[in-house]
C-alpha cells in the first residue's frame, strides 16, 4: 500500500484489497487493524475545540484571535456546533493565519442550525478565527463552538513512511467488518470505537457506532479461525453512559422533531445491549451478557442472583 501520493490512493488501494482479505493471512488482517486503530487515535488527539461569544472561556479577550495550529496536518476542517446562534451583527471568520485578511469562511448571525453555517476547510496545518460585533445586540446569541479536526495528513517522508498509519482508519474497518469480521473482535477495536463515541470532539461517531452494533451481532468465529473471539472482555456497560447524549438531543431537538443520526444509533445501540433485547444474548459469550446486565438490572440479574431463572 502506498502511504504518500494523492487523497483517493490509499481509498483505491484498500478497495482493491478486499477481494484477497478472506483468504490473507492472520498477521495481514492484524497489521491492517493495527494500523486502522493507529489513524482512530491520532485523529482523537489532535481535535481541538474553540469557542466565543457567551461560551468565552474566562479570562479572554473578544477581539483576540484564536490560533489552532495541529503540526502534521495537510488540511483541516473547522466545524460549528449546532447549538451556535449569534446576534444580528455578530460574526466569526476563519483565516489560514494570523496576516491573512481575506477570510476562508464566515458564519454571520442567526443560528446554526437555520442553515448557512457550512464547516470551513483550510489548508495546511494552522486555523485562525476571528471574531466581530459580539458586544450590543449580538450578546443576545449564545455565542460560537467550533471543532478544529485533521481533514489530511501530510505525507511523511519517505524515510518515515512505514512508521505512520494510512488516514484510512474507518475504511479500513469497514472493509475489514465486510471480509474479515472476526479481525475485529478484540479489545482494543472495542476500547477505540467507544472512545470515539465518547470523545466530545471524536467525528464520524455514526461510522462507529454502526461498526460496534454490526460486531455486536456477529456469530462466533468459525472453529478453524485464526482470530480470537475476545468480546468476554468487552464491558459492555461502559456503553451506558451515551444515554445522557440520547437524553440530552432528545430535550433540544430542531424544528424537525429528528434526533441526529449519531444518537439515532446510539439509542439503537443501547436497545441491543443484553438486558434489554431478548435477541442480544445469541452471539456474545456469556460473561460479557452477565456484565451488561447486572450494570443494567442490578445484582438480581446475575447468575444465581434473587432473579436468575
């Protein structure tokens, strides 16, 4: 696989794999998995979150810019929350660096969620925004948030190209989920899809979550497999805690009456944990079903326990 060269290369380069992935090699399947989870990780460290307007955090001044600077980065996307809403004369611009005086982008007044606050991209590894009229009638707004992510790595050098994961990381584990599935029951597949969907400013959470529903509902690997099953050590009851999101979307809906697809799946998610779907138990071993469902039910639920049987 080449590490360098064009954005749609290493997509091209996966999609041709997935042909061969049923009958690769263990250690083949792995080194891919790895190497997705590598990129998973990389993305979650170096999101950055902004904010202004009433969301000012204390201490700062209003007309003093905000520098995001991500070393490694080809390309950026800055990505206003839905929740944004800014007076009439309010404004945030976004700027390639601090001695740019055209801006890349501009989301003027009203709110986000009307339409018209489209996400910025920038190229190169440094975003500045600045922001104006935010004293008067535009305190009326509840102020900006933005995430700051990584849209593209740069390509490293030649030397250190072997050493850097491809920016392919849910690619790669959906190509995997389609011809390898059972590369991904283990641990650290689990450990970084819920750290996605729990990280404030984790993207394509929808990508993910559809990811672990999928591997919660897979059989078994086949007895030949060179792969461990390794859901028993998956707690599942650490998944619990996105019933907050699902609550707190539920209570700030839009004019649409529609949650975001995100929490669409974590509620979906949450309804195929053991203890609530009869039909959840059938494929995962049995020590992570208890888990859940003593996190879910209490002490009775467990085996043995005042409501076993």
């Amino acid at each position: 696989l080449a590490r360098g060269g064009g954005a749609d290369k290493p997509r091209g380069a996966l999609a041709s794999l997935g042909p061969l992935l049923g009958r690769a090699p263990a250690q083949f399947t792995c080194l891919l998995r790895d190497d997705a989870l590598a990129d998973l990780r990389r993305g979650l460290s170096a999101a950055v979150s902004l904010s202004g307007g009433e969301w000012r955090p204390a201490g700062s001044r209003s007309s003093a810019p905000r520098r995001v600077h991500i070393p490694g980065a080809a390309a950026l996307l800055v990505e206003p929350e839905e929740s944004c809403s800014l007076g009439p004369r309010g404004a945030v611009h976004v700027f390639a660096d601090d001695a740019a005086h055209r801006p890349l982008g501009s989301w003027r007044g009203g709110s986000a969620r009307d339409g018209g606050w489209a996400p910025v991209a920038v190229a190169g590894d440094t975003a500045v925004l600045r922001e104006r009229g935010m004293g008067g009638a535009a305190a009326k707004g509840r102020g900006w948030r933005v995430r700051v992510s990584v849209a593209a790595w740069a390509a490293p050098r030649e030397e250190a190209a072997l050493s850097q994961p491809l920016p392919r990381g849910l690619q790669t584990l959906r190509l995997l989920l389609d011809e390898a599935p059972s590369a991904l029951l283990s641990r650290q597949v689990f450990d970084v899809l819920l750290a996605l969907l729990q990280h404030p400013l984790g993207r394509s959470k929808p990508e993910a979550c559809a990811i672990l529903l999928a591997l919660l509902q897979l059989p078994p690997p086949a007895a030949h497999s060179p792969h461990e099953d390794q859901r028993a050590s998956w707690r599942l009851s650490r998944l619990l805690p996105l019933a907050r999101a699902v609550r707190w979307h539920a209570a700030d809906r839009d004019a649409s009456n529609l949650l975001p697809l995100h929490a669409q799946l974590y509620s979906e998610l949450l309804a195929s944990l053991p203890g609530l779907s009869p039909l959840a138990e059938v494929h995962l071993p049995r020590s992570a079903a208890v888990e859940a469902r003593v996190a879910l039910l209490g002490p009775a639920a467990a085996p043995g326990g005042a409501g076993a049987g």
